[in-house]
C-alpha cells in the first residue's frame, strides 16, 4: 500500500556529484514546502482573527444551553 | 444490503444571543422555526400527527410506563411550539429548547450529506426571517452538541432495519463500533469533562456525555445504544434504529463516512455476517478514553484480552466489511458501497500514520489544527478563552462567521457534493422515498393539509367533515417513480384523494 517514498530509494548508482545536486535540490524543496505552508498557516490564522468575536472570554461565557434531545 | 438503506439525520442547533444569555430558548428556537415558515407554501399551520409516535416503546420488547417516565421523555404530546413540514419532506420544529431539523428519508449516504446539509440552510434562513421582524435580537445558530458547561443537545442518526435482527446481536456489535468510530466522525471539542472543567482538546463534542451502555433515555445517562422503538414503518418488518452517539458533523467527508460506515456495518450484523466478538472492557469509559487522545494511539482493552487501538479497532471492522462486500457482490457492488470503503481505508490509513493529514476531511483534525497553530502562534494555554471561541466559532452557521465555511471558502477542506445540490434539496425532497410524496403535498397542497408525519399526510378537505388520512408506512413507497405522474395530475388535494382512495383497491 505504500504509495509514497518507494521510488526515491530505487535510485540506480550514479556519481557522487550528481546525487549531492540531488539533495540540495531536495532540500530546497522541503524548505520551500514548509515555508509556503508556513505562510499558509499565517494567512489562515489572519483571515480568522479578522471574523472572530471581540471580547472571547465574555462570548464564550454568554452561550449558555439548555439540554435537548 | 450495501452503504443504502433508509436513513436520516436530526439535528438540534445551538441558539444564542450574543450579550444576552438569559434569553428564552423556547422563544428564540419559535422564531427561528415561525421565520422559516414564512417562507414555505402554508396557509395555515399543519400539525404533526402522532398517531404513530411510540417514544415510550423499547426495542428490548416492553413500553416504559408514562407515569415513570421523565417529561422531557414525552415527546408525543403536543407542545404548542412551533413545528413545520417542508416542502423538502423535512420537519423543523421546536425541541425542548432548541430549533431541530429532521431530514427526510433519504436512501444512501450521499443523499443523507445532501439533505443534511440543506437543514444549515434552511436554520440560517429561519435566523435571517426572524432578524427582519422590527426589534427582533441578533440571533446566533450553531452546529455542535455542547455549551461546554454541562449541557448537550443531540444530532441523531436514523437507519431502518429488519425486525428479524435481534437486538441482542445489535449491542453486542455496534457497541465497539461506536466506541471507536469517533475517530473518524468526532467534531472536535475544547474542555474535557460534562462542564468542560478540565483544560484540553478532545475528538468528540458528545463522548463525555455517555453515562450507560444500553437504554431508551436520551436526555439523561444517555446510553451509547438507544433502544427508543419507533420504526414509523411497518414494525412486523422493520425497526429504526434510532443512534444518539454521534458528533453534529460540518465535513461532508465526515458525515458521508458517519452514516455511510454504520450502515454497512448493520448490514453486516443484519445479516450474521460479523461472529468475532469485538467487545471493549468497560465500553464507557473506553469511549471517553478515545476522545480524550487525539494523538489516536491510546490502547483500549477488548474481552478477549487484546490492546488495540481505536483506529485498529475500526479496520478490523472495515477488513470484515471489505470481505462481506466481496463475499455478497463481488465487482457488482454499487458506486458508494465502493466509494465509503475505499475513503473509509484512506482515511484510516491516514490516522494510524499521521492524523494532522485529515485536516482538510474529518471535522475535529481541521479544528485541532486550527488551535494548535493558534497555540504555536500565540502562545495559548489550553484553558484560554480564545481557543474555546475558535471551537465554538467553527460551528457558527455565519458563512461570514463560521470557521468551517471560511476553511471552506479558501479551499482548505474537501467537499463531496455541490452548492446547487443543497441549495435544491431545500427546497426538494429527495425522490425514491415517501418523502417526496410529503414534500409534494407540502408544494402543491399545503393550504389543505391539516397534519402530516413521517408515516402519514392528513388532509382537511373542502365539503368533507372527517379529515383524511392518507397513511405512508412503507418508506420506499410514494417515491416520484410511484407518485410523480399522479401528483403531476392532481390539481388540488380534493383531486388526489379522490384519485387515491377510488382508485385504489383498498
């Protein structure tokens, strides 16, 4: 079931200078990656703040139910 | 049978006005429900029929008496509060304190997301009619189970079954099922314990509020069986399993796999399929267990002496469901039968390996890793108010507001049916239950229709002095392939009476 990361270790042998290209380059792509979702995470987080309730600690007290069912 | 089978949601919504809560919840919930009605075609107010309402019957085989019966558990009389029927086949009414939409009868799990998610709809309309009344509060709605303060309200799950089925065999199967199900289904809660007393995140908004393993109460020690007895069906054939254990879902995702799991694994227990005995120790506080760990990796104790997870626990059950499918259809199984298996395994998958992966399917992932990057973020202990406004504010039914629908708008979590389908099915029943034939009557014949229920539409007819009852007991009949064409004809109630009761042999 193993639908990620099989292939990267099947590599045929090549020389060392080639595979040293390869991981900088695979670096470079797992920093890209946590820096867009970094920038992700920020941009969600500040979409939220911009609809959330004022004053949380006073909402959060004032929803008060009574039991259904 | 597959992932198809009658079924349908119900769900209680929370109801707020912000600054004021002392509000009246009866009141509020009214105009909640009294705004929707005002969009509906109704000339007058149609009752809901109880002739067949038996909430005093126990699936066990004995009614509990009405004298030792708690009130909240007589549902059957008449309360005065506001109640509609919808033109969709849906019932919104008033529930103890809280506006409740009951879909209708759909057929399979995409069509119960469907008419589910028409009820968020048709609950923000309501809000929006009752705001335009002159001096009328800003009335908040929300989709969860809790005020994290120690009362939940419920979103109930119904599945029709054979009456052959012994019950016995019900709770002895789907008690660890639903043990461990919240793993997938869970929406997410911030607090542990009834009150919320306790400082943490948990995976079901409802786990801590299930006291008993079996019983018919669900206002209090609410059991994680229900055996409440109302088939609204012919009962020498079918019983409707009435489910009270789960989380109110926003993920379509999470509600698809929610009933689409569960009704496969009632297939499988209907029909003998499942001999191993899965059973947990101590079921309810194994339940409570699950959800308080969102790392998915807490070990829960079976009779037989194993330590599983509840991740685990659910794959044993989707192995058995692949092997029934195999075994009844072969390559034969219908779309969505294949379709709920293979999410069913992905997503299991995913929550052995790594669970923040789920964020954009399963409703309690995307909420725990909204807080936890407002933890990272900020700072935040889990007792601040902040987070415990994210979890509420997730549920708000503001699509300006709600934190799902804004995860939602950015493309942050996946759907599975469209915007045009919901906002059809508001208006629409589905057609290949006898709700459409509820639903039509609404459309076309509301001024005539004096009460209506799950099993019958009554009419009050113009020259006639008794009402008329026209009785739907079996829920795939009254479909748009049965009655289309004579709705389609009839142009007014008097006609279709006529038609129907002339016409017929009995």
């Amino acid at each position: 079931m193993a639908k990620d990361g099989g292939q990267q270790h099947k590599q045929p042998k090549r020389s060392s200078t080639e595979e040293e290209v390869e991981q900088v380059e695979a670096s470079e792509d797992v920093q890209e990656r946590k820096e867009r979702l970094d920038e992700d995470v920020d941009s969600i987080l500040d979409e939220i703040d911009e609809v959330l309730e004022e004053n949380a600690e006073e909402f959060v007290r004032g929803f008060v139910q009574k039991g259904g069912e | 049978m597959s992932v198809r089978r009658i079924m349908g949601t119900e769900t209680e919504f929370g109801i707020s006005v912000p600054g004021q809560p002392g509000a009246n919840p009866m009141l509020t919930s009214s105009q909640v429900v009294n705004g929707y009605a005002q969009t509906q075609p109704l000339a007058r107010k149609t009752r809901w029929d109880f002739d067949e309402e038996h909430p005093l019957r126990d699936a066990r085989g004995f009614d509990l008496s009405r004298e030792v019966a708690d009130s909240s558990q007589l549902t059957d009389e008449e309360t005065g509060l506001a109640n509609v029927i919808l033109t969709n086949g849906a019932r919104l009414y008033v529930d103890h304190a809280h506006p409740e939409y009951s879909a209708p009868e759909t057929t399979n799990p995409r069509d119960a997301v469907v008419w589910d998610k028409a009820g968020e709809l048709v609950i923000m309309e309501g809000a929006r009619q009752a705001r335009l009344i002159p001096g009328a509060p800003q009335l908040n709605l929300y989709k969860n189970n809790t005020d994290n303060k120690g009362a939940s309200y419920g979103s109930h799950e119904n599945y029709l079954m054979r009456r052959s089925t012994p019950f016995a065999s019900i709770v002895r199967h789907l008690t660890p099922f639903f043990v461990s199900r919240q793993v997938v289904t869970g929406a997410g809660r911030v607090g542990i314990g009834q009150d919320g007393a306790a400082h943490g995140f948990q995976i079901s908004q409802r786990a801590d509020y299930f006291e008993v393993e079996v019983g018919l109460e669900t206002t209090l020690k609410r059991p994680i069986i229900n055996t409440r007895d109302e088939p609204h069906a012919n009962p020498d054939r079918y019983r409707r399993l009435h489910v009270i254990i789960g989380d109110a879902n926003l993920s379509e995702i999470s509600t698809y796999l929610k009933v689409g799991t569960t009704s496969l694994v009632l297939a499988m227990i209907e029909d003998g399929w499942l001999t191993d005995d899965l059973s947990v120790d101590r079921p309810v506080t194994a339940l409570h267990e699950v959800s308080h760990d969102p790392s998915c990796t807490h070990l829960l104790t079976l009779k037989d002496g194993r330590k599983i997870t509840a991740v685990q626990l659910q794959t044993e059950y989707l192995e058995q469901a692949r092997k029934y499918v195999e075994d009844k259809y072969g390559d034969d199984a219908d779309r969505q039968t294949k379709d709920v298996l293979h999410r069913w395994e992905q997503v299991l998958d995913q929550l052995a390996t790594d669970p923040m992966k789920l964020s954009d399917q399963l409703d309690w992932v995307a909420k725990y890793k909204l807080l936890q990057s407002y933890r990272d973020r900020d700072a935040l202990e889990w007792d601040d108010s902040k987070l415990h406004l994210i979890d509420l504010q997730y549920a708000d039914l503001r699509p300006d507001k709600g934190l799902y629908y804004k995860l939602v708008k950015s493309g942050r979590m996946q759907r599975i049916v469209s915007d045009e389908e919901i906002r059809m099915a508001v208006a629409h029943p589905p057609t290949d239950t006898r709700a459409y034939f509820r639903g039509r009557c609404m459309q076309q014949y509301a001024p005539q229709v004096a009460a209506a229920s799950w099993d019958s539409v009554i009419f009050d007819l113009p020259g006639k002095e008794s009402l008329q009852r026209i009785p739907t007991l079996d829920p795939l009949r009254g479909t748009k392939a049965h009655v289309g064409a004579l709705l389609d004809q009839c142009d007014t109630a008097s006609d279709l009476v006529r038609t129907i009761t002339g016409g017929a042999a009995g």
